[in-house]
C-alpha cells in the first residue's frame, strides 16, 4: 500500500478557541522540523481546520512515521491514500481495493464514515456510506458492518481529491514545543533527569539544560554520556542548548569547609543558584528537575524546601509524586534508560556524604554555607564565565 499524505490529528489544540491558529502554526513548524532529516519531500499545510502532511515522490514510510510519533501536539496519525475525484461507481472500486490490501485477513467488522467536505459532488455523505458499505460487502462476504463498536472505521473524505484512510497510529500527544515559554531543566546522567525534560517538553515549553563536570573526579565519557541523554531528548523537545559547569573547584571548597552530612544539599542549593543564572540571562520561566519526594536524601520534603530556598523562578519537579518503576518505564519508552544506567559517575555520586542529613534545617544550612563566604562568590563566577556551551539536537 502506497501512502500519499498523513492526516495529523490534534487534541487540546482543538479547545483553544480564537487562538487555535498560533498552536496550529507551531505544530506545523514542529512537524517540519521533525522530517527535516527524513529520506524524501513533504509538504506540511493546514487545510479547513486540518493538518496534512503530503509526501512528494518516493519516501521512507517506516522513518517518516517514527519521527512524528515524536511530535508533540499530535494524537494520531492517519496514513492516507489520494485518488482523484470520480463518479461513485469508479471510487467504489478505489475503496474495494483499499480494504483488500489493507486488511486481506478479511475476518473484520467495519463502518464506512464519509465527508463530503466537497458540496458539488452529486452524492450525499448518507449516500456514499451506503454504496460504498455495500461494494466491501459484495467483494469481501467475511467482513461485516458494525456502525457501533467496528474494528475497521473506513473514512473517505470527498475534498479537491477523495482521501481514505482507516489507521489511527497513536502519537505522543501533549502540546507543539515552543507554545509555553522556555525552562531551564538541570541535567545528570541518571535516569530520572532526562525523563522530566521530556515531560515538561510535552506541555510546550522548550527546554535548555544544564551539566555539572567534577574533573578529574569525573570523566569525559560522564560528560559524553548526558551529551547523549540531551540528544535523545532532542528528538522530542527539539535542539537543546546545554550549559555544560566545571563544578569541581565548588564541589572541594564544600566538601573542605562544610559538615559532611549536609553535602549533598548544599551542592545541591549551589547548583540550583547557577543553574537560575544561566536562566535569567536567557529568559527562561523556571527550573526544572528530575526530583521524586522521598526517593533519596536530597528528595524529602526537607530538602527539597532547603534547595527551594535560594530560588526566585519557580522549580517545576513533573516526577515529583512518581516511584522509581513509573520513572523507568518512560524512560525506556523514549530510549534513555539504557544510556542513563550506563556506568559513568556524575558528581554528586562522587562527593555523597556516607550518612546524608534528611531533614535539613535551612537555617543551620545557612550558617554552614557562611564557611564558604571567603571565596565561593569568585568560585561560582568563574564557574558560570567558563562554562562551555553547546547546542544538541538536529
């Protein structure tokens, strides 16, 4: 079967009343940004409240539809077959063709569905249904009409051509990137950053990443390995710019000056400072983290509200109320998770306290942090000054 177009389908974008057309136009944007790299011409257009994708010459069908699964805005992706316009007779036979090669088991219940987006051909839509149930009854006896509950829904919309199309391939959903401002999403090499990215991407905000490096404590195949984690995510959230911080020269200072046991949360909260710098200078809407309440000693209420504390955007945590499980089951749908558990240590595994505090007191956080006061302001400056940049993604 030789596809000619993809209906795209859309939901939330379907409820937005008079400014419809600006999520329609940056899911268009999307979509074209998504085949950019695909193996043949297509052309992305709106029409009478659609969204197709025409596909011009020869194409990779298998290709094409894997990067639109990775569109989000879209619901559904029907593949579609063009014929021309012509008499009921002729397209009768189009259709009786079309449900062959579609379906040869034959063994299926279905319910021909017509649109006659075209008011001058002769027939009505109650009409068509009718002649073109008959024709695949007549040709194809196995299969039967169930206008309830069909296995097979046959749409055939009469416009400047005749499209039919039958499959709905389910698409990731969400909304167009772009449409909801921008993040700042703070990135490690585990399992749970990569797959918050992807969530708030989902919700059409496009995403900038930041990296924190401890060399030589950790290695460059750490640094290669969230490289790869932010291409991934890419694939759905569009190019990323990623902010990748020296923060070894922080990490010492903390670990020579502080408690041991408030560590982790006081990396943490410095972190979070940087990680807030690179977003104002870009005009970001908030933080983004992958944290889940509970599942470690950085993640109590405690400590999330220790590490709240030195910010002024908001911090969005889209894992917050998940289990680990849940957490690896997206990450395995959108293909992190083998490339998060690879054995690579990032820097807050290295410096992690043996007996974590779990229920900082952010004034005693506060006073700890007044060690650091003779240098860490020229530390986290140099640290945001020397940072290397570099955007990820097609």
């Amino acid at each position: 079967m030789t596809f000619h177009s993809f209906l795209i389908k859309y939901g939330e974008i379907g409820i937005k009343g008079k400014n419809r057309y600006m999520f329609e136009d940056a899911l268009v944007r999307q979509i074209r940004y998504a085949l950019k790299e695909v193996e043949g011409e297509f052309l992305v257009h709106k029409c009478h409240g659609r969204v197709y994708v025409d596909c011009e010459g020869e194409y990779d069908y298998e290709e094409t539809i894997e990067s639109l699964k990775k569109v989000f805005g879209i619901v559904g992706i029907c593949p579609v077959v063009r014929k021309p316009v012509k008499e009921l007779e002729e397209l009768k036979k189009d259709v009786v063709v079309y449900m062959g090669e579609m379906y040869p088991e034959g063994d299926k219940t279905f319910k021909v569905e017509a649109r006659r987006a075209n008011k001058r051909y002769p027939v009505n839509s109650m009409e068509i249904n009718c002649a073109l149930g008959e024709a695949v009854l007549d040709a194809y006896p196995e299969m039967k009409v169930e206008v309830h509950h069909p296995d097979v829904r046959l749409n055939v919309e009469i416009r400047e051509e005749i499209y039919l199309y039958s499959e709905i391939i389910p698409g990731p959903g969400g909304m167009p990137v772009g449409t909801n401002g921008s993040a700042m999403l703070l990135l490690s090499g585990g399992i749970d950053s990569p797959v918050a990215g992807y969530m708030i991407a989902k919700r059409g905000v496009e995403i900038e990443a930041v990296y924190f490096h401890a060399p030589p404590y950790t290695s460059e195949r750490a640094k290669e390995k969230v490289i790869d984690l932010a291409r991934l995510v890419s694939a759905y959230a569009g190019p990323i710019k990623l902010h990748i911080v020296n923060f070894t020269d922080i990490q010492l200072a903390i670990y020579e000056k502080c408690p041991h046991d408030e560590l982790t949360i006081i990396m943490r909260r410095y972190m979070m400072r940087i990680a807030e710098q690179f977003a104002k200078k870009d005009g970001c809407l908030g933080l983004i983290t992958g944290e889940s309440i509970g599942q470690v000693a950085s993640q109590t209420m405690q400590s999330l509200a220790a590490t709240n504390a030195v910010c002024t955007l908001p911090v969005y945590r889209p894992l917050i109320g998940f289990d680990k499980r849940e957490i690896v089951e997206i990450s395995e749908k959108i293909d992190t998770y083998e490339t998060s558990i690879q054995p690579f240590e990032d820097c807050c595994t290295i410096f992690v306290a043996k007996h974590p505090v779990t229920k900082p007191n952010v004034e005693r956080i506060e006073k700890s942090e007044l060690n650091l006061s003779e240098n860490i302001e020229e530390l986290v400056k140099t640290a945001v000054e020397t940072a290397e940049v570099i955007t990820v993604g097609k």
